[in-house]
C-alpha cells in the first residue's frame, strides 16, 4: 500500500531555485513537484496534505560534522545518538555524519563498529559516518579502501592534539596517497599541535589558567600555517582535500590561494566562528569555558572574510563540529587549567536557524543558505541527490521552515542534552514548523512526532564535488 502526501502552496527553496509549487510525496519520496494553482499541481492526490502556504519548503539540513558521545578529555560528549539527532530533527536537520573514532592500537574496523553499536536504532534522523585515523599504519591504510567500498567515505586526520588524535606529516601524506588511489577525502583538522602544546605550557606556567588564554595559544597564525601545509601535502599526493571548521581569516586566505590555482580544495566553517568571538571566551567567572572549542573562536575581525567566503565559494560547507559538553561537571574539568576544559560546544539544533538569520540580515541569498546547509554537504560526502535537495527521486527529507516567526535561543527551550546554549538569549527571525524524513513526520507543528530507530544508517558514495 502506498502512503502519499501533498505541501501545497509553499516557496519550494533548493540550491539552485525558488518557485511556488506543491511538493508530491510516495512511499518516503519525492515523486513530483508542479507549480501550485497549476492542473498538474490539482491532479496530485494524497492521504495527507500539509498547508505550507507563507513557508519556505526546503530540503532537511545536512550536517556533516557531529560528534555524539564523543570520548575526549576523560569525559563524553553530552548528546547521545538518541538525544542529539531529536534535537537535530527539532532545527531541521535531517541527516549527520557523525565521526567514528580509531583509537590508537586499534583497527578501522573496530571502531567503525562501535560507531553502528552506538548509533544503531537509536537516531530520530538519518546518519552516515566519516573515520577518524588516529593510527596510519599498513593496515590502517588497507582498511581505508574496504571502508570507502561500504560507504564510509572520508577519513579525518589532525594535526593537532598529539598524543590523542595526532598524525605526523609522514603519516598524513600516506593517507592522502591512499585517498588519490580510493577515492577517500581526507577531512583535515589543521592547527599545529606541536608549536600550540609548547604555548601551552608556557602560558600555564605564567599562571594564565583562564579558559580566553585556550585562545591566545591557539594561534591563528598555527592555523594558518597547518592548513597551507594540509594543503601542500594533499597536492604532493595528487589527492583532494576538505579543512573542517576553518575559523582563521588567514587560514581562508590560504584556502582561496590554493582554489584558485585550482586545486581540490574545500573548506568548512561553523556557525560558532560566524556568530561568537574571543569577547565569548574571555566571560568571567569561567563563564568563557562554554565556548572553548578547537579551532577556537576568534576575535570578531575574522567573521567578515568567514562571511566573505562562504559568498565566495571559498568555503562550500556549514557544519556545527557539534560536541557538547555540560558546564557543570565537565566543562568545569578545567577550572584552574583551560587545557583540561573538554573541547567543543553544542549547537546541531541551531545552525539551521542562525544561517537563515544570515540570510535575514543580508550575509547570504537564500538559496545560497540552503547550498551550504544541504545540498554542498550532501554532494561533498556523496549523499546527493537522496539528500540536499527537493527533485524526483530524492528522500522527502524536507523542513516547512515559518521565515516570520521569532524565538530566543535558550537552554530553557532547547533539546540539546546540555546544560547550557552557546546563543543563550539571541533573538533569530525564522522557526521551524515541520519536518519530514523519508516522508514521515518527525516534527509536526513543533511538537515531536518521532522516534529513536526512524533514522537509518546511509552509506555514501565518494565526493561528487570534485573539480
Ligand atoms: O573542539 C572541538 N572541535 N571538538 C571536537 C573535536 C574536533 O576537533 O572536531
Ligand atoms: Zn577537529
Ligand atoms: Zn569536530
Ligand atoms: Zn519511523
């Protein structure tokens, strides 16, 4: 038995077009759109019709960077996979790659398992998984190719956190060797590890313990300087490269640099870049640990060349790198030592909100909104067209997104598990009112009409972004 529904009368926004039509939907895909008021648009017939008349239609958000129960500095991210694809659900977004982690000793493999274990009958959203290599050695790198076979496509290596997640500049060209050859992209976390643990020593021993100096020894020069090298690497092995959550003006810079010579390179930021600064870290009474992430926030001059670029092409994609951590009990590890403080902060129910608040405030066109937050994810981590956009054949993944309607964001409100939001009391024109995946309702007219389990796990095919 086949179950239909019909959007009717909504401003159908994608990537590349806005135009009022009605949206069919059969068995959890889009089978049709005709322009509303049309004897096409007429003839579509449902058993359930949802009225988007003065909405936005909208592909579901794609949020390429999470990390849910993520362990890092002795604790855990706070969001399980249940807790954190609802909230997902709540702001619009229908789809994550969440980063498995290899552990050091470890295989791909095993960790990869652990990732579906965790993950499995739990999330509200579909879910795919990028491969954190924290170990290249012959097998790993064999590994690599059996995982881009089943569809877990990138790989992510830092150049940063040694001792934990770091690889050398040896290991990093031997992995990005093996992605020319497997058609892996290799996700780079570019600030230099080893120059920013000497600052931190030395800051510590200064007695400068307070979570802003977690930004004064990340240095934007570092992050430079990383992402150029991660760049250079990547040309030397002949392979594509993607720099997750860029926040540096000069780390733009470099990546505008090396695009224009036309290499395959391609960069991330996060709405936390975009909208927070240093003036966030540097709150008092430890208020600054909430917004101690890595890379870190920058001071507000920054956020112009981050704005400049994703208008630019630049940088392609927004991820919210989602790790939260509650201030109270884990955020507070790092009372009296911000290097203790666990990295990251919250926000996968925020982004699509904060983006269409830069759409308001003249950042970004709308249609450039729904390009970063959907369809450039989608075919940088080979989803597209099932995911990113509204078109025949697709998932229905979509979002009846209100474009009038005001909120605050709070931690009062939001459905995030973590004691604290990074917006707390931003006022953002713009709310979303329905969301369906695969078709179903998983939020109908803000109320959460989901259930963990409905989301499914999505292999991908390689990069479809590729010069
Ligand atoms: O501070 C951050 N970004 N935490 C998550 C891990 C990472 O480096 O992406
Ligand atoms: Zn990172
Ligand atoms: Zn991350
Ligand atoms: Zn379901």
């Amino acid at each position: 038995m086949s179950s239909r529904t019909v959007i009717r009368g909504g401003l159908v926004v994608t990537a590349s077009d806005e135009i009022h039509a009605d949206v069919l939907i059969e068995d959890g895909r889009i089978a049709a759109l005709a322009a509303s008021g049309t004897p096409a648009a007429e003839a579509f017939t449902a058993e359930r019709t949802i009225d988007a008349t003065g909405k936005y239609v909208i592909p579901g958000g794609v949020d390429a960077h999470t990390h849910m129960e993520l362990p890092f500095g002795g604790t855990f991210a706070s969001d399980t996979f249940e807790t954190g694809t609802r909230a997902a659900a709540w702001g619009g977004t229908t789809t994550i790659i969440d980063f498995a982690v290899q552990s050091v000793g470890r295989t791909l493999r095993e960790g990869l398992d652990a990732w579906h274990a965790k993950a499995e009958g739990n999330c509200a959203v579909d879910y795919g998984f990028h491969m954190i290599v924290s170990d290249v050695n012959q097998e790993t790198l064999k590994e690599m190719d059996l995982l881009v076979e089943e569809g877990v496509t990138s790989f992510k290596q830092f150049m940063a956190y040694p001792g934990v997640f770091y690889s050398d500049d040896g290991q990093i060209l031997r992995a990005m060797q093996r992605s020319a050859e497997n058609g892996g992209l290799i996700m780079m976390h570019a600030e230099n590890g080893i120059a920013i643990d000497v600052l931190v020593e030395q800051a510590l021993a200064r007695g400068e313990t307070d979570p802003r100096f977690h930004g004064e020894v990340r240095r934007a020069l570092l992050e430079a300087e990383a992402t150029h090298r991660a760049i250079k690497l990547a040309q030397v092995a002949g392979a594509p490269l993607y720099v997750v959550h860029v926040s540096a003006q000069e780390a733009v810079a470099e990546l505008a640099r090396a695009r224009d010579e036309g290499l395959n390179v391609f960069g991330e930021t996060c709405p936390q870049y975009l909208f927070l600064s240093t003036d966030n870290l540097a709150e008092p009474d430890f208020e600054g640990a909430k917004y101690v992430c890595s890379t870190p926030l920058r001071p507000k001059e920054h956020q112009a060349a981050l704005w400049r670029g994703l208008r630019t092409d630049d940088l392609q994609v927004v991820s919210t790198d989602h790790c939260p951590f509650c201030f109270v009990g884990q955020k507070e590890l790092g009372r009296g030592d911000f290097s203790k403080i666990p990295n990251g902060l919250p926000g996968v129910e925020n982004r699509m909100d904060l983006l269409h608040q830069a759409v308001v405030d003249g950042h970004i066109s709308r249609r450039r909104w729904i390009e970063i937050a959907c369809a450039a994810p989608a075919r940088m981590f080979g989803l597209y067209p099932k995911k990113g956009t509204i078109a025949p054949g697709a998932d229905a993944d979509i979002v009846i997104y209100d474009p009038q309607a005001e909120q605050v964001m709070s931690a009062e409100t939001h459905h995030m598990n973590v004691d604290y939001s990074a917006y707390e009391g931003r006022r953002t024109t713009g709310r979303v009112e329905t969301v369906l995946s695969r078709g179903e309702p998983v939020i109908t007219e803000r109320e959460f009409t989901g259930h963990a389990g409905h989301g499914v796990y999505t292999p991908r095919s390689t990069c479809q972004y590729l010069n």
